[in-house]
C-alpha cells in the first residue's frame, strides 16, 4: 500500500506519541518509586506481605498517624489508637517502638527531658532497640530544656534532620526505621518563650516488613527468649541473633547460706526495663536462689511478669487499690502478706524495689546478719542500706550500725513482727501515707532498731516513679556507694545486741578525739585530713525531734539533708577523710550527758 504525505506524516506523529506516553508512564514510574522509598524509606530488602493479625488479608502497609502537642502525644496505627500519654506522664518526650511487621507496640517509655538525666536514659533506650523495629518519638508540653548534644546526635543518628534545631517548647513528631532512616518528621516551632508550638500531626505510610526469626538453639531459655522477643523491645542483647545474652547463669552459691531458702519478695509496678536490670542483678549475687523469688506486680500490666517469667521467677498480679502513696503502702502490705502465705514455713522475708542493683555479697550480708534477729527482739529489720552512705563518707564493708529510722531499699522482715503487729494496723486504703513513714513512727517502731551496714549492699538507680525524678536521683542517690569486695566477713556481729552495741559505742568515744569547735564545721579544715582516727563533735540538740542543727551539718557535708536518718540516741556515724566521725546532739543524747567535755559549747549553726 503506498500512503500519502500526509498519511504518512500522522503516523510518524501518532508513533511518537505513542513513544512520549510510554517515556512519561516509565517517569511517573520511577518518580513514585523514588518518592516512596525517600519518603517511606527503603527498610527491607524483602518486602513481602504478611498475614494481617486481625483477619486473613495480607498487610502490605502500615499507616501511622503520630500527635503532638502541648495537651497530649499518641500514635495511631491503621486507625486505631495504640498510645496515648496519661495524667502522669506527659511531660518529655514519649518513645514508642512499633513491630514492622503488624505495627503492634512493643515498648513505650517516657522521658522527662526538660529535666537533667531523663535524656541519657533515652539514649541508652534507643541504642538498645532492635534493628527494623519501628520508633516514634514525640513531644507533649517541653522535651528540650535538658536535651543534651549526646541526645540530639543520637536523634539525628537514626535519620532526625530537626533535631539539633529543637527549642523551647517546639512541638516534634519523628518516625524511623531502625537502622535504615527516616521516614517522616515534623515540627511546631514556638514564638516565643511563652508560648507553645502549634500541634503537629504527622501522617506516615511504610511499607509492612517480615520480621527476622533469629536461628537460636532449642532450649528452655531460649524457648521463653523467643516468646519475649516476639512481644517486646529495648532490651538490648537479649533478642540479639548472634551474641544474646545469657539468661541462665547460675550465681555459685557459698558456705552455711542461712537465707538460701528465705523468700525474697519483689515489690515491682510497671517499670520493666527497672525489673530486668534489678532481677539481673539479684541472681547474679552469691547464693541467689531463683525458686524462692517472686515478683509481685502491682496493677495486671504483662511486661514485668513477661521480664520474671524471661528471668525464670514466678510473677503475682496484683489488683491496685487507692492512688498514689496510698496504692503503694497497699501493694506492699500485700506483697508481704502473699510472700509468707507462699512460702508458710518462712520465718523471714527479704523484700526489695524494683529500682535496685544489689552487691555480689547481698545474700553473705543477710546470711551473716538474720540469725540477730532471732537472738534479739530489739531488732526491728536488717537492711541493705546506709542513708548516709555516700562515696565521700563510708568506708569500712565489715562494719555495721544500729539505727532508729528504718531505711528499707532491701531488708529482712520478721514473719512474727509482720503478722502479729504491722498486718493488723497497716493504714488503709484511705490513708495516703507512705509506708516507710509509717513504719517509723514511734508508736509502730516501739523503741527497736534496725541493723544496717556501713557500705551499701544496695544502690538505687530509677530515676523515674511517683517520689522520684532525674533531679532527684542525681543529688540524692547517684553518689552513694555500693560494696563490691564479695568476699567481706561482717566485723562483730554479735556486737549489735542491744547491750552489746553499747559496749562498742563506749569504745569509740573512750578513743574518740574531740574537733575544735571553734572552727566553722562547713570548713575545709574542720575535720583534720589525717587517716585511721575517731573524731566527735557536738552539736545543739534539744530533744529527740530537734533536728534543726543536724539537717545544715548533713549539707555541710553532704550526707542526706531532707529529713533526719540514720541516727542512734542523738548519735549519727560516718566516714570524712578516711575518719571515723561521731557526731552527737547535746544534751539530748545521753552520750552528750555521759562523754561531752563540761566546758565545750555545742555547735550551733545559723
């Protein structure tokens, strides 16, 4: 056929149109390609669907919509909310990891970063979550004021660009993939310091990833590793594929351990990652016996018994009653009730927080201490702890004190004295008290005392909880010591009965060498910078709740000053210098009466 000029001129332009449709669909192709694997973020190799868990269809993507503002901070997946901050947490910034596969959440942490501290722990929270995982982070009220430069770089490490610009009460909301970038962020900025940014909400699409079956032998821990692994995050090496961490090491145990068999009764709340340090470190510590521990969970959160039940420990729920200091003085009259119903034919309990590290030596310690308790009624408990204990003013892990205020943070009850006395009178839930107060009170304590060491068999590491905060943690907990010599054979135990302990105390003064009392007490030169000597000094003191004096001497030398502890009839024993100090309330403490020069004025500071 021969086609006109014409003919032929419309077909040459009909395939050259046809020719720039198909360049234009390949571009269009590859710009939407390219926009969502930028925007997105290419996070996996294979990108397979999954089953979707709430019916038969296959997940191909997860729609993510993350809020924040000054009133609230939440994160919706496919529609459905699964995070939304409460009344008592919502300050800082709110940390939620999501699983790639079913956006399922499996850990949510908050942390007040307009307070100093908050932002390291959030650091060490990232940096142990699993690659692939899904983080979302965003602010609610203020996030900044303490967000240190090591924050901010570990923010702009997973794929941040905003987060060395964060101000003063910017709104913020970040989604990354772990490991493989950013997939979305925005940000609110605020005016002025009065002001707050305005909301942002963020509206993310990611493609659903298969999650890695890590190939781990078959045993029985690692069988409990996979269940846990499969529910939650940040926990660092122990879901890691190639080195997980350990989690059946047996502690050794040591010779004639009298509190192999005594309970230990964990008093825990919804604190998990506070759980998995702490119960690590309880069996860890020489003569630890995992049958006989059991934490008690205060509230039906399943994290924490996920962590015993990781750890091999038995988990009891607990259902919360009253609020605040109330609901704790509750949850732990009933864990001291279920410890001794558990375990009927103890006569101890060894009771602890969920915020504690414990020495290698806490189980030698109480094993050399409890049989005391036995011997002497004027015992109170035994603890773990020294209020006055700090790196600067103990000194000696053999030596041990009696005291009037009952520290807690790891002690022995006496089944007796528990049920006998305290379980029948135990405040109610209408009471908002704290229970270690109680426990304090003349009437309740009756005279008796407790035994604690000169260094610490425990150390307070939570920064975070009703009565606590970073700030808090760092001038008051952070610089105490912890014993770490797990061969310490307690000096004089037998020294502690009631009669005895005064024999010892009549000692030091015979061998005491009075300060000069002239000299400022909140002087350098107050207390001579020599070693190995027993110094005392007295101070105004009028009566047993007179404590005005004593509370300016502690922050003068930087013992604990918010209450007074740690004292023994108007005397308070501590270390400066590498010197045994004595420091005595007069005239109320009869040591005052007994020992005090007549001629010298106690101290009085104003």
């Amino acid at each position: 056929m021969i086609l006109s000029q014409g003919r032929r001129k419309w077909c040459r332009w009909r395939r050259l149109g046809i020719l720039v449709v198909v360049l234009m669909s390949v571009m269009n192709i590859a710009f939407l390609t390219d926009l969502l694997l930028n925007h997105v973020a290419s996070v996996h190799k294979d990108t397979s669907t999954v089953p979707n868990p709430e019916g038969d269809e296959t997940k191909k993507f997860i729609e993510l919509t993350l809020t924040s503002s000054k009133e609230k901070a939440s994160v919706i997946v496919d529609g459905k909310a699964v995070y939304q901050s409460d009344s008592e947490q919502r300050r800082g910034i709110h940390a939620i990891v999501l699983n790639q596969a079913t956006g399922v959440v499996m850990a949510s942490r908050v942390y007040d970063t307009y307070l100093p501290g908050s932002d390291e722990a959030m650091v060490v929270f990232l940096n142990s979550v699993s690659n692939d995982r899904v983080i979302c982070l965003m602010i609610q009220d203020e996030g900044t004021f303490s967000l240190g430069d090591n924050a901010r770089s570990t923010l702009k490490a997973l794929g941040s660009r905003l987060s060395t610009s964060l101000s003063w009460r910017d709104m913020w909301a970040f989604v990354a993939v772990k490991g493989k970038g950013p997939m979305g962020e925005d940000v609110g900025k605020s005016v002025s310091v009065d002001k707050w940014g305005l909301p942002v909400s963020l509206q993310v699409t990611l493609p659903s990833m298969a999650s890695v079956e890590c190939d781990w032998p078959e045993t029985p821990a690692n069988k409990r590793r996979r269940v846990f692994c499969s529910q939650y995050e940040g926990y660092g090496a122990v879901c890691n594929c190639a080195a997980p961490l350990p989690l059946d090491t047996k502690a050794p145990d040591f010779p004639n351990n009298n509190v192999r068999d005594v309970p230990v009764a964990v008093v825990a709340s919804n604190r998990p990652h506070y759980l998995f340090r702490m119960l690590r470190s309880v069996l860890a510590a020489h003569g630890s016996n995992s049958s006989m521990c059991t934490v008690f969970v205060d509230g039906f959160f399943q994290e924490p018994a996920a962590v015993a039940e990781l750890l091999g420990v038995r988990a009891v729920h607990h259902e919360p009653k009253s609020e605040r200091n109330g609901r704790i003085s509750q949850h732990v009259k009933s864990t001291l009730h279920d410890a001794f119903e558990l375990f009927p034919n103890a006569q101890y309990s060894i009771i602890i927080e969920e915020d504690l590290d414990v020495s290698l030596d806490f189980f030698k310690y109480f094993s050399q201490t409890i049989g005391l308790m036995a011997q002497d009624e004027s015992i109170y408990c035994i603890s773990a702890w020294n209020d006055q204990g700090y790196r600067h003013s103990c000194e000696d892990p053999s030596l041990l004190y009696r005291v009037e205020t009952m520290p807690g943070l790891g002690w022995v009850m006496k089944r007796k004295l528990f049920k006998e006395e305290l379980e029948p009178i135990w405040p109610g839930p209408d009471k908002l008290w704290d229970w270690d107060m109680w426990m304090r009170v003349d009437g309740i304590r009756k005279d008796r005392e407790c035994i604690i060491p000169d260094i610490s068999r425990t150390y307070h590491f939570g920064a975070a909880g009703l009565n606590m905060n970073p700030y808090f943690q760092e001038h008051y907990f952070n610089k105490h010591k912890l014993n770490t010599d797990v061969a310490v054979k307690l000096r004089d135990v037998e020294q502690l009965k009631k009669e005895e302990y005064e024999m010892v105390i009549h000692q030091l003064f015979v061998n005491a060498i009075v300060l000069d009392h002239t000299k400022n007490p909140c002087s350098e030169d107050f207390v001579p910078k020599e070693k190995d000597k027993i110094f005392v000094f007295y101070f105004f003191m009028e009566h047993a709740k007179h404590f005005d004096h004593w509370m300016k001497l502690a922050k003068c030398f930087n013992l604990w000053d918010l209450d007074a502890r740690g004292f023994h009839k108007g005397l308070w024993r501590f270390w400066l210098h590498g010197n045994h100090i004595l420091s005595v309330g007069s005239p109320y403490s009869p040591y005052s009466k007994k020992y005090k020069p007549l001629d010298l004025e106690p101290l009085q500071l104003t």
